[in-house]
C-alpha cells in the first residue's frame, strides 16, 4: 500500500519466456530515471532477469527479494517467484515458457490484491501455451475479473483515442448472442465510470459501434441493432447519459472529427475496435481493464515471436503502460478525495458534529 511520499510501486509479469516481454521490460527500465517516477517489481527470478539481461547486452542493476513485502524504493526489484533458470527458447511457443509466465502473473496478482504493489503492468503471452488444468482463461482479461472485484472492460487507449470492448476475446460467430441490453449497459456505464475516476473527465460522452454492417441498415442486414442495442442505448439515453449511436462501424474511424466528438467509443467485438485503434494508434496504445478495484495495463502489441531474443523488440508501448498505470492511479486518488470529502461533511453535518448552529 501506498504511503505518503512513497513512489508507486509497480508490479510487473514477465509474459512469455520465449517472447519480448523480459526484452521490453529491462529496455524500460534501463533508464534509470524510470526510477525517478515508480519503484518497479517484476516477478520471475534473478537467474531469469540476468540471461535476459546478459542476452540483450543491456546495462541494468537489480535487487533479488524474496517477497514483494521486501520492497527496496530506488531499486529495480525482481521478486524470486522460481529459483531456478527455466531454459528459454526465443520465438517458439512452449508449456513450460506458458507454465512461468502463468506462475509470474499469478504472484503478481496476489501482491496487488494484498496491497504490497499499487498498479499492475502485464507483458504479452501466449494464449495457447497458458491453458493448464490450473489456468483456463482466454486472456488476462478475463483472469483478473475473477480475482479482482468490478466489472471488467477491455479498454484501449491513448491521450487522443480510446476504445472498449462490448465482446473481447470470443470467437466472431459467438459474439452477437453475447450481447445483450443488460451487457451494453454495464459496459457502457463500466466504460462512463471508468472516463470520469481514471481519466478526469466530468461528463463523458460515448459512441457505440453497431453490430452488424451500416448498423443492420434498419433491419435489412440482421435485427441485433434493431433488436438490442438501440433499445438498450435509449433507455441509458433517457436516464441522462451521454451515449450516442449505434454508428456504421466501416466510417466511424475515417473521420478525425468524428472521433473528437466523443470521448470514447465502445466496439461490439475484438477486431471491429482493434484493428482501427492498432492502425491509428500502434506502439502508443495502452491495454488497462478498466473498471476493477486495481489498475492493470499492457502493451498493444503481443509476444512477437518473430522478433524474439534478436534486440529488436521497441519498449514504447510496454514504458506508456507503465506511464497510464502511475497516471491513473493518481487520478483515483484524486477522484476518490474529492468524492470522498464532501460526503464526509454530509454525514457530519447530518449527526451534528460539523461544526455548525443545528442542535
């Protein structure tokens, strides 16, 4: 937890061994002045971050701890999750680079959950080689909704662009029948709720992107619009929230002017928001599930295999992750103070201990 005065501590998982998680995480971190604005935490192993290190030839000084409690600020910390030096094969997917990327991520959570780091900075892994008898989820999405309390929201974003997910990681034909009216209004209020205490701003305004092509072209190319999203859109309009659409999904992002009108923009399923965003946006975009008790965030991008081990990889996107968690923290501090001070006088001056004339 916290302190005052104290730099944000910053957990950070690994990914996969065999991708360029450890690459862009020790090319973030090999600016020292990175330590000017968090004290990071990664979990793995020392043996692990020195190959890496030595591999890469990057000049970068770690501490060794046992325990996230152990915490040394002014130090790149590496939490000694396994004590040994799993072989790493760069660009293949293997179980075992699966296996220790689950392991990393899973004491990662249960020190944000128990307070000893703030925020959490997730590098990519591989879908595939995650899945075990312990660890079934498509993502880390969906394996944080679990462990964290809220309603989770897949949220892409960058100062100037930010972009949700109705569907995220399903396949395309199950998407439609998973959205439903009660679905867009928890995202959309998830995503309202996330635009006002994380990102500042007082009234959001929300573009949401039809499902099918032209928005069903009323009726014509199937009936979800009709049937679900602009029902589910009015009533959340006729209770006073600023939430626009649903919007032709192949011309929304052609416009610059279209999407400054909004503040965010809520896509029915994976690629109809990804692939603008990534195109506009890639190497600058930040993966943060919005709407949890805790922050997370990640790069754009994935494990890149095909760059692996060979010093190309780019810490861009994985150094703006870092940046939006710290600002993003900050910003809950700042929302939850000033909501937080005016109820406090409301109940002191409704108990008659604030101060004033009534008796």
């Amino acid at each position: 937890m916290q302190e005052d005065g104290q730099l944000i501590r910053v957990g950070i998982s690994i990914g996969d061994l065999n991708g360029i998680g450890c690459e862009v995480i020790l090319k973030t971190f090999e600016d020292s002045r990175m330590l000017e604005l968090c004290t990071p935490v990664i979990f793995a192993s020392a043996k692990t971050l020195s190959f890496q290190k030595n591999h890469f030839g990057l000049e970068l000084n770690f501490q060794g701890i046992a325990d996230a409690s152990q915490v040394i600020e002014g130090k790149v910390n590496v939490v000694n999750v396994w004590k040994d030096a799993p072989p790493v094969e760069f660009g293949k997917p293997t179980q075992e680079g699966g296996n220790y990327a689950i392991q990393s991520l899973k004491a990662a959570v249960a020190a944000l959950k128990d307070g000893s780091v703030d925020v959490l900075v997730t590098a990519p892994i591989n879908k595939k080689t995650i899945q075990s008898d312990q660890f079934r989820f498509p993502g880390h999405t969906d394996y944080l909704a679990q462990e964290l309390q809220g309603e989770s929201l897949m949220f892409m974003v960058t100062e100037g662009l930010k972009v949700g997910l109705l569907t995220d990681h399903v396949p395309v034909k199950d998407a439609p029948a998973l959205i439903t009216q009660k679905r867009v209004s928890s995202k959309v209020l998830a995503m309202e709720d996330s635009l006002i205490r994380d990102f500042g701003v007082r009234r959001p305004k929300i573009a949401v992107l039809g499902i099918n092509p032209h928005s069903g072209d009323e009726g014509v190319i199937g009936r979800e619009d009709e049937d679900v999203l602009k029902p589910a859109l009015q009533k959340l309009a006729e209770s006073h929230h600023l939430v626009y659409g649903p919007f032709a999904a192949d011309t929304f992002f052609a416009s610059a002017a279209q999407i400054g009108r909004f503040d965010a923009v809520l896509a029915s399923y994976h690629d109809q928001g990804l692939i603008p965003f990534k195109t506009l946006a890639f190497g600058k975009g930040v993966n943060f599930t919005a709407g949890l008790s805790r922050v997370r965030t990640s790069p754009d991008h994935g494990t890149a295999f095909d760059i692996a081990g060979k010093g190309e990889a780019d810490p861009s996107s994985f150094r703006e992750a870092v940046y939006m968690a710290l600002q993003i923290f900050r910003n809950r501090q700042q929302y939850e103070a000033l909501s937080s001070n005016p109820l406090q006088k409301h109940r002191l001056k409704r108990s008659g201990k604030g101060g004033g004339k009534e008796k």
